[in-house]
C-alpha cells in the first residue's frame, strides 16, 4: 500500500479540513440539507480509505462519528453544542493522526475516549432502524417502480470468489464500477457497510442506458469476481399503466459510490471506471467544458488528474529554462541577417508566451485553500474569548501560485488572532459603543495586475496610537519623550517591531510578541510586502500584496557602478532624470524634490558596496515597505522577464537582495528588494 500513501495523505487532509468546514456551516444552518449530505459523502470516503489502507482506529472513529451525522437526519434544529465541540475534537484527532502517520508511517492515535464521547451522544437503534442503515433488505418491487420514475432499471448480481481475501474492498471495487454506470437506487451492501461486508454476494439496482453486456464486462474486470449476472428488474414500459404510479413521488437517489485507487491492493492494475455524474454544484461550469467531460466520462475517461507537485514545480524549472534561452535567441537574432529569422523568432515567441501562461495555470489553486481554515479557527477563538464574530470570505476562487498558497497560511493565522483578540471588542463594549453586537471580520482577495491582493479587515476598536506609543517606551524601543509624537502610521510601524506586543496577559492566544514581526518576514519572503491601516473606534485593515508567481517575473533591468540590478516592475512608480529635478539636503540626507513629494534619495552604487556615483543619470521612484523612495542609477538597460533563483545565505543574509537572476548575455542581475533596501522614515 506504499504506493498509495501519498494519495491517501493529501486526500485525508482535504477530507479532515472539508469536514472542519461543513460542522461550521451545519452549526450555523442546521436545516442545510446539501451540507448534511456532503457531511456524510466526506466522511464516508474518509472512513472507506483508512479502512483500506489498514489503519483501523481512524476508521473505526469516522464510523463512530457518521452515528452522530446521522442524528442531523432525524431532527430539525441541528446538533448540540456539546454534539460539535465532540466532532471536533475528532477531527483534530483526526488531522493529527494523518500528520504522525506522514512523519512516522503509524496513526499513533487512541480513540477510544473519543469514541465513548459520541456514544454517548448517540441513542440506541430499534432493529428496524439498524437493518435500515445497513441495508440488508432488498428492495420490493413497488419501491423500485417509484425510484424508477418511469425508468429502466437492472439488477447486478456479482458474486466473489470462495477464497476471497479482501471481500470488503472488492465489495468497493464493484460498486465503484457499477456507480459509474448509471444511478444506483440501491446495494447490497449500502455504502455505509461497504466497508464492513465479509460476504460473497453484491447486488446493486441501477438506473441505466449502458448495454448489459457492457456493465457485466466491467463488473467482470474486477479482480476476484467469479460470476456476473445483469438482468431488467424495473422496464421503462411497464410503469405507464397505474394512475397512482405515475403521481408518485421520486425518492432521491442514494449517491454515488467513489472509486478510489487506494482499493487496489498493491501489485495489481486499477480498474477504470467512468467518472459519476458531476453534482448540482458543479453545474455552473461552462455547457462546452461539460459537454467535453461527459464525452470523456462515457468512454472510461477522468476530467481530472492528481500530479505530484515536484513534478510541476520541475515544469516551471524548465519553462524557466525555455523563457532565458528565448531571451538569448531574440538578443542574437539582433545581431544577424537572416531572412525569415525574425518571423520565426515571432512564432516561437508567441507559441513560448502561450506555454508559458498555460504551465502558470496549471501551478494556480484558488486562494480557498487557505480560506478553509478559518471558519474553524474563528469560531473556536470567539468562542474562547466571548466575543460575536460574524466572518466573511470574498473571492475564494482567486487563482495564485502554489507555492504561494502554501505559504501563506501561517501569516494569515497571525493576522486573524490579531484581529480577534486585539482588534474586535467584546458584546458589551461594542454595544456601548453604538455598534452591533456581532463584530465583522472580512478575508478577501482580489487581483491587481500582475499580483494578488489579501486584506484582513475587521471593524473593531482600531490600533490605539498612544497606547502603542507607551508600551514601546516601556520596552525602550523609543525615547519617552517621543510617546506624544508618534502618529497612526509610526504606531504601526512599532506593531511590526519583533518581540513587541500591546497584550496586557500572555495568552495562548496572543502576547508573545511573535505575531506581526513574522507576517512581515513571511510576506517579504515570499516577495509581497503588507500595509496596515487603523482609524480609531472604526476598525483595522492589513492588506497582503503578493506576486501572482515567485518563477518568473518582470522586472526593470538598471546599471550601477556597471553592473546590473533588477528592479521588480511592480514596485516601480516611474523613472524621472536627475538633472530634471531638484535636489535637496534635509538633515544631512540628499532628498529628491518631485511634484508629488520630496522622497530620499538612496545611490544604488554606495548601497550595494561600490563607488558612489556623483553623476547618477536616472531615479527610479520605488514602493517598499509601505513608503517612496528614489533610487539613482546610472544607466537603465530596459524591461525583461526574467527566471529568479534563489541566493545562496552567505549573500543574502544581511543584504536587501531577493535574488537573481541570468540575463541573455550570461551576466547576473540582483534583484532589489525593495522593502529592505532602506530603513525609509515613516514621516519621509
């Protein structure tokens, strides 16, 4: 089963996080009848796979736990709220357990208390009920006719082989084949014993326009099935005589049941099975993308491909490779006279453009995979704290790179705990206030050109400038004297100072001091910069701007002191010359006198080790860390796309550099980092 770990892994994890997401959603909606039902297809799935892969107490818990799902099928109003606090501490269990099973191969999880707890909550089932769930009973002709609905239903009757070793997971195997097929009404086993049957005979009725011979050839390609029988239990013409028939209501189908490669036991070829029917939510898609992945389903097809992310993070190496070598080409091409070259150098580079947008698509995951967390986290920390949040997510389908995505969530975590310990008042302070009890927490994300924009707004108290300003005394971070000066923007700056935090109490929740300083070292890390704004009594916003990609980029080439630099285009405001404008001396500091401001004026070449260059010829206006500065250059080469690569930590460390990178004549640019490039005063 090793070669279905890493399948069962990253599958487990978007169960357990699913799953985190729909309890929220049923706590706040109990009556949603879809989330119930996508509560126990996740579940199921979740129990079925650790079942299979051998790791019992993760099964055995996800059993125990679809006991209390079903309690949302037999009462209105929802679950408990002891009920929820029970389901998630399962599911933390849960996450926990896929974790130690990643780093150490066991699921080093005990469930057993777990288990007693949702017992507990559950009440014993009649027989009539138990032999309902289980689906022991075949279903009488009557209740076939009305599933029909007019109708042709067959019966598939498999049975396995005497010495069957897994009768459980071919049970699966069957079932997954037939439900690709058509819409089963009803197995034997049901889907909630699959994973427990110890029999010989499968029996499932199937709403079908697939030839007999057709199913009974599929169903026959499962391993260890000995004998396949397919015959008509429901005609399509035998349903037009009674009245009352035809008035019935149609029941809803039971779903389909997944196929899972992790059912086939290792050294043995999977079996392919058409893809079910897509559900009502993913409807919206475009009718020519539906109507492609229907013709791809009825030939055995997948819509979709799971691919290992080294792989892609390779393509992207490569794709890297071809933009440079292009780049290379077109600086040659310069230089030649050939006819019919620069037409071909056209083709290659519009057909090179258009891989390259489609591998940058391939690497995008909507921004939602972060998202998913918080509902969770923000009712568990209201919860802890008293507090009535009310959480928005905006544009959870905004698409950014992978790598970005995955780094993103711990900043995102620091900024949420920040909001809803610090930034949001308590029901009895937000009354007073004149606001509504229910505080608004909002997560968004937009795109903005070549880059995505986050914010974590809330509508809360605001940052406090002078209590700021105070605490920073008290740290010795500013010179007393100076607490009445410091402004909402200098309090600000003093939040991302490291080791700094205004909580009166250390907390599991805040107080350390190891919040804002890292959001800021991950964004710069990951080349995107944050920006904090507060007003006073109406709330706080932190807005992330990241590269859609962190591979490949544009960037403004310059020279100084001779050699090349890349400033990322993004950052750049403009390029104005020197002897243009006038040039100032403020406190000892050269400061550029613009139309729109008086920027300070840092020389790349002093700044990056060489000669300072008293005839600089350019300022580029550069954006970082939230303020303007002007940066002087003696020559501008022009603007590229360009391949990053990572420095190497005796020459980054310490250096306001984030990379580099080759250009077409083999020489290596450094790219600026422009939050870091200078410590530019707040008041500037």
């Amino acid at each position: 089963m090793d070669e279905y770990l890493p399948m069962f892994l990253a599958e487990g994890r978007e169960h357990v996080q699913e799953l985190n997401l729909a309890v929220v959603q049923i706590e706040e909606t109990p009556d949603d009848q879809n989330v119930v039902d996508e509560i126990f297809r996740i579940a199921h799935s979740l129990k079925g796979m650790s079942a299979t892969m051998g790791f019992a107490n993760m099964a055995a818990l996800t059993h125990e736990m679809e006991d209390v799902f079903e309690l949302l099928r037999q009462r209105q109003g929802g679950l408990e709220r002891i009920a929820i606090d029970v389901l998630f501490q399962c599911l933390d269990a849960l996450s926990a357990a896929v974790e130690s099973i990643d780093e150490t191969g066991e699921e080093n999880i005990q469930p057993q208390a777990l288990i007693e707890s949702l017992r507990g909550l559950v009440r014993d089932r009649t027989p009539e009920q138990e032999s309902e769930r289980l689906g022991i009973d075949a279903p009488l002709p009557g209740e076939l006719t009305e599933l029909a609905d007019g109708r042709r239903v067959i019966q598939i009757s498999a049975t396995l082989d005497e010495d069957v070793s897994m009768p459980a997971v071919r049970a699966y195997m069957v079932l997954s084949v037939i439900a690709g097929y058509g819409e089963t009404l009803k197995c034997i086993p049901s889907p909630e014993a699959v994973d427990t049957f110890d029999g010989r005979e499968i029996d499932a009725w199937v709403v079908s326009e697939r030839t007999d011979t057709e199913i009974q050839d599929a169903v026959a390609s499962v391993p260890e099935v000995a004998e396949v029988h397919v015959f008509e239990a429901v005609s399509d013409t035998a349903l037009d005589a009674p009245d009352e028939v035809a008035e019935a209501v149609t029941a809803p189908p039971a779903p389909p049941i997944e196929a899972l490669a992790v059912d086939v036991p290792a050294g043995e070829a999977p079996v392919t099975a058409p893809t079910p029917a897509a559900p009502p939510a993913a409807e919206k898609a475009a009718p020519a993308a539906k109507e492609k992945n229907q013709s791809s389903n009825k030939h055995g097809g997948s819509s979709t491909v799971r691919v290992d992310a080294e792989r892609l993070d390779q393509l992207m190496h490569f794709m890297g490779e071809l933009v440079l070598h292009r780049t290379q080409v077109e600086a040659l091409i310069q230089q030649a006279d050939v006819p019919g070259l620069s037409q071909a150098m056209q083709n290659l580079t519009r057909t090179s453009h258009a891989l390259q947008s489609m591998v940058m698509q391939v690497r995008m995951i909507p921004v939602e995979a972060v998202f998913l967390r918080f509902p969770r986290l923000v009712r568990d920390l209201s919860t802890k704290l008293g507090k009535q949040v009310d959480l928005q997510l905006v544009g959870k389908d905004t698409e950014l790179d992978r790598t970005v995505v995955d780094a993103l969530g711990d900043p995102l975590v620091h900024l949420v705990r920040n909001s809803l310990d610090h930034g949001l008042e308590g029901v009895e302070e937000r009354i007073a206030a004149g606001k509504p009890a229910t505080g608004t927490l909002e997560i968004s994300a937009r795109h903005a050109g070549g880059n995505v924009i986050i914010t974590v707004a809330d509508d809360g108290r605001g940052i406090n400038a002078r209590k700021v300003a105070e605490k920073a005394a008290e740290r010795g971070l500013i010179d007393p004297a100076a607490v009445d000066s410091i402004d909402m923007a200098r309090a600000v700056e003093l939040l991302f100072t490291a080791g700094f935090s205004t909580a009166e109490v250390t907390s599991d929740i805040s107080g350390r001091g190891v919040g804002m300083d890292a959001v800021r070292a991950a964004i710069r890390g990951l080349g995107g910069e944050v920006i904090m704004t507060s007003e006073m009594g109406k709330g706080t916003s932190a807005q992330i701007r990241l590269p859609l990609t962190l591979a490949i980029m544009a960037a403004l080439i310059v020279e100084a002191d001779g050699r090349p630099f890349a400033i990322p285009l993004d950052r750049i405001e403009r390029t104005v010359r020197v002897a243009d404008q006038a040039v100032r001396s403020v406190a000892g500091r050269k400061m550029l006198v613009l139309t729109d401001g008086v920027l300070p004026i840092v020389d790349a070449s002093e700044h990056y080790g060489g000669a300072t260059v008293a005839d600089a010829e350019y300022a580029v206006v550069v954006r970082g860390n939230g303020d303007r500065f002007a940066l002087t250059v003696s020559r501008m080469v022009g603007q590229h796309e360009l391949v990053t690569r990572p420095l190497p930590p005796e020459i980054s460390d310490g250096a306001a550099l984030s990379g580099a990178a080759v250009l077409s004549d083999g020489q290596i640019a450094l790219i600026v980092d422009c939050d870091a490039v200078v410590d530019v005063p707040v008041s500037a």
